[in-house]
C-alpha cells in the first residue's frame, strides 16, 4: 500500500486514538495536549483531548516544559511518536474535549471531505 501524499504547508490534526490507529503514520501531523510529564531531555509526554497519552521526541529541539500547560506540537508521526518541528503554548484553559470533538467527528466526516480533503 502507497504512503499518502501530503500537500505542502498542510497536516492533520490528531489525537492519541489517531496515532494508535496508525492514520497519518509518516505524515507531518499537529496534536494539541495537556503537558503531562517531561524526562528533562528529550521525551515529552502529551494528553490528548481523547484522554490517550503520545511521546514527542525532541531530540536538539529546545523546548521550555510548563506542567499543565496545553500546547501544539508539529512533527513527523514516526509509529506511536513524534518528532517534534516546532510548538507553540495555547494556554491552560482550553476545552481539549470540544476541540477532540472537532478532529474526532468533523475533520474525518465525509460530510466535510472538501475542507479536509488532503487526509481523506
């Protein structure tokens, strides 16, 4: 089976229950998670809005770690791990389940294919 081609400058948003599934493996991918846990060197462990846990290899990257603090991370989905490309801090009150609710029942709903249509 070919690997998805992936358009320029665009990717998909995902949960944990996403990557388990292996939907977008080998892709550039964006998750927004709870910042959960971090070894102080190179592995972050992120909570999704599903409740699932997923590890962002950071490798070099510099990164400031925030207990709590939910982020987006782009990488590229390697498995069950990212590597991280950049993120960026979105605050400590955003509903993660409204926004899994987007990913989750709109971004993959065929009803909305011309919006979402490159991971489709």
């Amino acid at each position: 089976m070919a690997e998805p081609q992936q358009p320029d400058g665009a990717y998909p948003r995902v949960n944990a229950t996403m990557i388990n599934e292996g939907l977008f493996n080998n892709m550039i991918v964006s998750i927004i998670g709870r910042a959960v846990n971090f070894d102080g060197v190179n592995l972050l462990q992120l909570e999704s809005g599903d409740g699932g846990r997923v590890n962002i290899n950071l490798s070099d990257a510099e990164f400031h770690y925030v207990p709590g603090q939910i982020i987006e991370v782009i990488g590229h989905l390697d498995g069950k791990n990212i590597q991280f490309f950049i993120s960026r801090q979105l605050g400590d009150n955003m509903d993660l389940g409204i926004y899994n609710d987007m990913i989750a029942k709109v971004q993959r709903n065929p009803k909305y294919k011309d919006l979402f249509d490159p991971f489709n």
